[in-house]
C-alpha cells in the first residue's frame, strides 16, 4: 500500500498544479478506495504464439469504471527478451480540449530497465476535466514490441503499483485483474501448419471418399457424377483463414470451386464448401483437377505462419462403358458372367450348358 499511497500522491500534486481537484481533496489524511468493481487487464493475455520477425502490440484494457480521470501503470519484461519500440497512451483518457498532463516518470524510447510505467490526467476546462464512466472494456495503453528470444518470454501487469484515480477527489479507484489476463506469454512459432488428412464427404447417398496421399499430392477419386457436400482439410495446428479466401480449380478458372472457412467447432480444421448455385458440387467432367487456394497465403496459423498446403487433386473417372450380352450357366457361379474387362452387362441370357 504505500507504494500506491507515493503514486497517488504524486498524481494528486499533479492534479493540483493544474487546478484540476479541489484543495480540500488534498487534504484528506486516509485515502479512500471506491467501491466500484473496475476491472483491469492484458488483450491479448495468456500463451501468444508468434513469430519473431513480427512487432507485437499489447493493449492495457479497463472496464465498468466509473468517474476515471487520471491513471498510472507499471509493466515488467525482461529486457534480454524484449525490445519495446513504442508506448502510447490508448483511447479512455484523451484530451476533450488539453492535452493531457503526462507524468514525467512515464517510459521514454531507448528504456530497457525492464519496467514500463505511464501516467496520465485527462484536462477539460473549468477545473473539470470530463471523467469517463465505461460500461464496456477501452484501451487504457498500447506498447509495441519486439521478441529477441528463442524461448517463451512474459509481459506482466503489476496490479500493485498501478493505480485508477477518480474525480473530484483524488480517490483511487478499486480494481481487480480477472484470472489469466494479468500476464502476456509470448513462445516463439515458426513452425508452418500442415496437412494431416483430407475428406470428401458425399451429398445425399453417395459415400464419404478419403484423399490418398502419394508423395505430396493428395487425390480425392470419384466416379463421374459424384456430388460433393463438402470437404474436409484437416491440419496440424489452429488456423485462422483471411475473409474473402476461396477454393478454385486451376483447370477450370471461369469461376471459383467454392469457399473456405475455418470449421467453428474445430480451429485445426478448414471446411470447403462447393458453390451449389453453380453446380460444382458435381463431378460433371472426366479428368483431375487442382484445387488451389486463393489469394496465396490466406491460411496462417495464430502465430502468423502460413499453410505449407500439399497440392489436392480431384480424379475423376469414366464410368461410361461399352455393353455385352452375357450367359450364365447352371453349373456356373452366380457372377460368372462371361463379359470382358471394360464391358457392363446389357442382357443376361441363361443357358442349360457351357
């Protein structure tokens, strides 16, 4: 506690320089906490995949807060780990008509003693400097930065030394930083995601068929006519597909195959849906076909890494074939039907003997 009795204080000499709180506020001797049940914490929090090459931005959110005016925060790192390139203020406390009174504590580029503090007090005119009441989360902070590490490294907020302050009194503003999102886990990925399996599951009576993989080409064979409900591409990790990707046919370009969206109930499984207002649920054409994913690179997984997406072919075979009349025999098996390979049955004919 005395450490935010120190900060508060300094906040309130700020406030008062400005002629922004009342001198009577100054002069309370207890310092009271609101009652209020603001909640404070890290987006994104938890264990973040990324890539390396890639700056990251952390935001310092605050919700159900009532009468805030002025804030001070306190981050720790480990500088080894992390280069932070910028810290600026987000978009809760702005200026409505001042700039805002910056505390001259707060990080400057080139800081890399492994804390991050910031301090603000929003100004307005009259001595009133609009207090903010949110019932929905704002951005408090936004810090940029880069991962130097090829291990998991954390961005912590220190609830302890960081303090929301309320008007006109100076009070501070009571807060609690919800399970799990006190805490920014960053582990490097740079592993791309790949292709375990992929399905075509059948429309109505036709049966689910599995790609086979030769080499790194797998192939989805059907006989002609065959219609497609969907496809199903299953693959090694959580993916995130960009808006507006498709499935096309690189033999038949007029009009894309169909789309592609991550399965709701799978993140580590795409869904590809062929456009039936066009018919291309049907397998109507003899031959193979390669499907391709456009724009190139639309799939990535949560650290930004992009499918490596083995080519997938649709075969398509030819079940038109020439006719014979075929004779069985009593003393013959049922199928001994005596038509060569390549020829269907067109007429049976039972005969006495071979």
């Amino acid at each position: 506690m005395k450490d935010k009795k120190y900060l508060l204080s300094g906040l309130i000499a700020l406030l008062l320089l400005f002629g922004l709180i009342a001198p009577q506020a100054a002069e309370a001797k207890d310092i009271i906490v609101n009652a209020g049940e603001a909640l404070l914490y890290l987006d994104p929090a938890g264990v973040q995949p990324i890539t390396n090459d890639a700056t990251q931005t952390l935001q310092v959110m605050v919700d159900d807060v009532v009468g805030l005016t002025a804030f001070h925060l306190e981050l720790t790192y480990e500088p080894a780990d992390i280069t932070v390139t910028a810290v600026r203020n987000g978009t809760v406390l702005d200026s409505p008509t001042e700039l805002g009174l910056f505390e001259p504590t707060n990080w400057q580029p080139g800081d890399d003693t492994g804390t991050i503090m910031f301090g603000l007090a929003q100004q307005g005119t009259g001595g009133d400097p609009d207090p903010i009441t949110l019932t929905e989360p704002g951005v408090l902070l936004e810090i940029d930065f880069t991962i130097d590490v090829q291990s998991d490294t954390t961005i912590t907020l220190d609830a302890a030394k960081s303090l929301l302050v309320s008007w006109p009194d100076a009070f501070t503003i009571d807060f609690s930083v919800p399970d799990g999102q006190g805490s920014a886990v960053y582990t490097l990925d740079q592993t791309a995601p790949e292709v375990v399996s992929i399905k075509a599951y059948g429309a109505g009576e036709f049966a689910d068929v599995d790609a086979v993989l030769t080499g790194d080409v797998y192939t989805i064979t059907v006989d002609q006519w065959y219609e497609v409900d969907h496809i199903e591409i299953l693959l090694s990790e959580p993916v995130s597909v960009a808006a507006g990707a498709m499935v096309w046919m690189v033999e038949d370009p007029s009009m894309a195959y169909g789309t592609i969206a991550v399965d709701p109930l799978d993140a580590s499984k795409l869904i590809v849906e062929p456009d039936v207002a066009n018919n291309r649920q049907v397998a109507g054409y003899v031959g193979e076909f390669t499907f391709e994913i456009r724009p190139a690179g639309s799939v990535e997984d949560l650290a930004g890494n992009t499918l490596v997406m083995n080519t997938l072919m649709l075969e398509v075979l030819d079940v038109t074939a020439q006719t014979c009349t075929a004779h069985l025999f009593s003393r013959c098996e049922p199928d001994d039907l005596h038509c060569s390979t390549g020829y269907v049955v067109s007429q049976l004919l039972h005969d006495d003997e071979p």
